[in-house]
C-alpha cells in the first residue's frame, strides 16, 4: 500500500511540472507577472507567518512555519516547470535559488530560533543571541528580496518591459515588519536587562542572603540607570515614542525598587538580631531573668515589630509598583505591534 501511495505521489508531481512547462507566455510581461504572481502569492504565507511571530511565541505558531515551507516547495515546483523565456534561464533560474535560500532561512534559521526560544529569557545573554537571530533570518530574507528585485528589473529592461514599481505590497510590509521588530528588539533589550536582574534580587530576598542583596541590588539600579541613558538616543518608530516611554517607567521602578531594597535588608538582619536575644532570652529560666532583661527583650520585640511593619509597607507597594510597571509595559508594547505590524492574514 505504502509503494503505490509513494508511486501516486511521484506521478502527481511529474504530472503537475508537465502541465507547467507545457504552458506558454505571449510575451516577457506575461513571464514576468507569473513569477511575480507566484512569489506574491509565497509571500502572504511567510509574511503571515512572521507577523504571528510577532505576536506569540514562535513555538506556538509552529504549524505556520510548516505552511511556509509547503508553500515555498510548491512554488518552486511551479518555477521550475516553466520553460526559459527565448533561452534566457536567468529570471527563471535566480527565482529558484532565491526559494531554495528561504527554505533554508525557515527549515534551518527559525528551526533555530523556535528552539532558542526556550532558553532566551534564562539570561540577558541567551536573550540577546535569540533576538540577533531572529534579525539575521530577517535580514537573509530581505537581502534575498532585493537580490530578486534587481534581477527582475533588469531582465524587464532586457525585453524592454516597463516596471511600476519593483516594490509590490508585500516588499513593503515586509520592511515595515522587519524595521519594527529592529526598533523593539532594540528597547526590549533595555527592557530585558534589568528585568532580569531583578529575579536574582528576589531570589536572593527569598533565601534572605544579605550578601547576595546587597550584590544584585546595586547590579539592579546599575542596570536600569544605563537602560534610561540608552533610552535618551533612541527614536521613536515612526515618531511613535510608546514602547520607549513605557520602558522608560519600567526602569525607573527598577532603580527606585533598588533604593527601597535597604528596608528589606535592615529587617533580615534585625530578624537575625532578634532571634538570637530571643534564643538567649528562652534559654533562661523566667526566675532567673533580671528587670534589665526583660525591658531589653521588650525593647528588642517592638524594634522587631516596627521593622516587620516597615518591612510589610514596602514590600507590599514594590509589589504594586512591580505589577503596574509590567502591566503597563506589556499592555503598550501590544498595542504598539497591532498598531504598526503589518498584519498579513493567511490565504485559505
């Protein structure tokens, strides 16, 4: 059953590149508009794919990336059937490459990516590497745009065949793609640095390692105060300053949580203060405890209780601070990519 499945498919295809090369062009218009047709057509599909990227992780829009890389072997099945225009294989023959260069950018590239992905937010490090790499693939995919824009204007030129515009709606959206998620990419990492930082502050909170505080929290207002120096020389995507601002208020909570931190380092200590009277303090019969004592203990149970209560205070409106900086930030950041991605909707 599998050989004749196998046998079927083989015939199908051989069938379909017959029936391509069996079709005739009346001129060098009518060729190039085929390519150029089909190639449109290709670019919906990745373009809708790299605009769902934009918006979720990559790994849950894996489906799509396996559409794109149907769609762009049953292009080049088309090209390839076509026949050479009076001779001339180059447009033909640059098309084919020009596919076989995106199938590698999504079978290898975003292969790549979608498993980057899983380990990206582990470090600033490991962030930055997956955002370089989603930046190469876009860059791979315009490079090879462009490369087959000038050789259809020149194969134009060549049959004295009139251009409008070398650069159709998808040339266009996928630029505008590409120059946003730069520009994002770019406050991301500002975002992302001090972001990261203060999930060591809190583990170092959490394990009440007053050494490790003191380390990350002065690494935390570092971080934010060289974010907000970077954020003074970077513009607006289309004078749109959103992101930059929302980031802006992010980090400003970041080196103001670093300040506040101290609060939290003088009640551990305190509470470590605190517990060895009260071991001493328990470890005496009550009989045997002098007034001097008992007033010192006292004194030690309020100073314990005021630093609880300064402790509480704190940490409770750095939580309402935290939630509110990140609520902000994702909120913008969601409406800035539904406001400027172009939004390529997949053809059924």
């Amino acid at each position: 059953m599998q050989l004749k499945v196998l046998l079927c498919t083989i015939f199908m295809l051989l069938f379909f590149n017959a029936t391509i090369t069996a079709q005739n062009f009346e001129n060098a218009g009518d060729y190039i508009g085929y390519i150029g047709k089909a190639n449109d057509d290709l670019q919906v599909t990745y373009l809708s794919y790299l605009s769902a990227v934009a918006h979720n992780r990559a790994k849950k829009v894996e489906k799509r990336r396996m559409d794109v890389l149907t769609a762009i072997t049953e292009t080049r099945y088309k090209i390839q059937g076509m026949p050479p225009w009076k001779g001339d294989k180059s447009y033909r023959d640059t098309t084919i490459v020009y596919l076989k260069l995106l199938n590698n950018v999504f079978n290898e590239d975003y292969a790549k990516i979608v498993n980057m992905e899983e380990i990206a937010e582990q470090s600033y490090d490991a962030m930055e590497a997956y955002m370089l790499a989603q930046e190469k693939a876009n860059e791979k995919l315009q490079d090879a745009s462009q490369r087959q824009q000038d050789v259809q204007k020149k194969f134009a030129g060549k049959y004295n065949i009139t251009l409008v515009s070398t650069e159709n709606e998808m040339d266009r959206k996928g630029k505008e793609a590409s120059a946003l998620m730069k520009h994002y990419d770019e406050v991301y990492l500002v975002f992302f640095k001090p972001y990261k930082q203060e999930m060591y502050l809190i583990d170092a909170v959490n394990k009440k390692n007053v050494v490790a505080i003191e380390e990350n929290k002065n690494s935390l207002k570092k971080f934010a105060e060289e974010g907000l120096k970077k954020l003074q020389d970077l513009k607006g995507y289309n004078s749109d300053p959103t992101i930059i601002v929302a980031c802006r208020e992010a980090l400003q909570f970041y080196k103001k949580e670093a300040d506040q931190t101290q609060v939290i380092t003088d009640f551990i200590l305190k509470e470590e203060n605190f517990n060895r009277q009260k071991k001493a303090f328990d470890s005496k019969p009550a009989a045997k405890r002098t007034k001097t004592e008992i007033d010192d203990y006292n004194k030690a149970v309020n100073d314990f209780n005021d630093a609880v209560n300064s402790y509480n205070k704190v940490n409770k409106q750095i939580n309402k601070d935290r939630e509110k900086a990140l609520d902000n930030w994702n909120g913008y950041v969601k409406k800035y990519l539904d406001n400027y991605m172009p939004v390529q909707r997949k053809v059924s």
